[in-house]
C-alpha cells in the first residue's frame, strides 16, 4: 500500500490484515484527491472493488468517511476529527504554550515545561532549560506517575475525587507513604490554590512548582511547570516562583481562548 512500507516478508492475516487494509483506504485520500470513488481507491491500495466497498461501508457506519449518495463517490468524515481530537489538543497546547515558558524562564531563571495527561502519567512535551549551570531538566516524553510530583497531582486535582481515587487505588499513581484519606485532602488543596508545590517530594534536591491549562472548552489540556534546586527555591523565593507559574499558565489558557464569553447561539 502507498505510504505504508512492509517490515516483514510475512502477509498480515486475519484482523491485522483487516485493521491495514482500512488504514490504506483512508491514506487514500488527500489534499489533492478529496473524494474518491470506489475504482480510483481499490485501484490506489491494490484491493478489489467488493472488498474496498465492504470496508468503506464500515468507516462509514464509524463516521470516519461519508458516501455522496447522488454519486456514490466517498471523502472522509468528521468522526477522523474525534479520533485525533487529543492528539490536536496536545500540538495545540504546546504551539500555544513555547513562547510562554520562554519568557518564564528569563523571567525566573529556572526550567520551565509543559506536561499533558494520558490518563495515568504526566508527559512532558515541551521544555525551556534554566540559564544556571546547576538545574533540574526533564527531556521531552518524561513521564510522572508518583503523587509527589506537582504535575501529576494538579492533573488528578482537576480530574475529579472519583477518578483520582480510582487511579491510587489501583497503583496507577504511586500514592507513596501518604494515605488515601491525606491525598484526598491534598487534592482538594491543589484544586481551591490552582497550584501545586513539590517541595523534595520526588527527590531531595529539587523543588517543582505546577498550575493548570486550560482550552476554550475550559477543560484542562495541560500544566506549566518550573523546577529549581531546593536551595534557590525556599522562603520568598519559592512564593514568587510559583506566582510566576500561575500567571504563566494563565496567559497559555487565555492564548486558547479559555475564560473567553461565547457569543450566544
């Protein structure tokens, strides 16, 4: 199939086969060929006419293409927006966020990031480093899971009791020495400041401060984090630090339109 190259010198069966095949008759499509009919697609993914046209009524039925009934000819649909809709999300909120963090970290002098969540793990997904020779980093696809970190718990704050909880119990989140009933309050903690602060929580050596991102949806989309050594970030300096990383992430969820009044339908 175009653009799909083999890696193997064994035929796909069964489901994987199934699973390709409707792959190819989506990349069929394009910028320059939007809409297609049944001979143009089996043509271009190499499959016959009776099975191009079985696999086309089932990404119809998904949503995933639409059939022009006064031509029979096919383009995609708007379920494909659903599917890759996180996934928009999170490029979004990154493009948004860059020039933020950059100025974050001139305005600081400490690291700053932005981590979204996968339902279980804070990834980090876009990073600006600290000027200072000594610093904390986290490279891009760092992912956090312990309670302790600032990130995970402004994600779990923001994600509900009910889901939080199921997400410790499970071990999902590493809760560490703390219980259930003291995370709970931690939680409702972070979610009346709109901040959380890892004092030494993860490692000895570091302080992290984090805040949520919001979309115009007003849905949490992600968090801006800066991390320092401990010893630059107690007293006042730890309360302008975070302060900083409250209004930065502000200006990220104001630059996607959240808070913004929506003209009336």
């Amino acid at each position: 199939m175009a653009g799909r190259p083999r890696t193997s010198d064994e035929a796909p069966q069964g489901a994987a086969a199934s699973l390709l095949n409707g792959l190819g008759v989506l990349e069929a499509f394009s910028i320059e060929k939007p809409i297609l009919g049944v001979t143009e697609i089996a043509q271009r993914v190499g499959l016959h006419k009776s099975t191009v046209s079985r696999i086309l009524s089932g990404l119809a039925e998904a949503g995933y293409v639409q059939r022009d009934e006064a031509t029979g000819r096919y383009r995609l649909g708007l379920g494909l927006l659903a599917l890759s809709g996180p996934l928009l999300a999170d490029l979004d909120v990154r493009r948004a966020a860059l020039p933020y963090l950059e100025e974050l970290t001139d305005r600081t002098g400490e690291t700053s990031a932005l981590a979204v969540w996968n339902g279980e793990e804070a990834i980090v997904v876009e990073q600006v480093p600290s000027p200072h020779q000594v610093k904390h980093t986290a490279s891009i696809g760092t992912r956090y899971k312990k309670f302790a970190s600032s990130s995970v718990r402004v994600f779990l704050a923001g994600a509900g009791r009910e889901e939080a909880m199921s997400l410790l119990e499970s071990g999902a989140v590493v809760l560490g020495e703390r219980s259930r009933s003291a995370a709970a309050r931690e939680l409702a903690d972070v979610r009346n400041a709109g901040v959380a602060v890892n004092d030494g929580g993860t490692t000895p050596e570091e302080f992290g401060v984090s805040a949520p991102v919001y979309d115009y949806r007003n849905r949490m989309v992600g968090c801006v984090t800066a991390s320092a050594p401990r010893s630059r970030a107690q007293g006042e300096a730890a309360a302008l630090l975070a302060a900083a990383v409250i209004e930065t992430a502000a200006a990220v969820s104001a630059r996607l339109g959240a808070g913004a009044k929506r003209a009336p339908a």
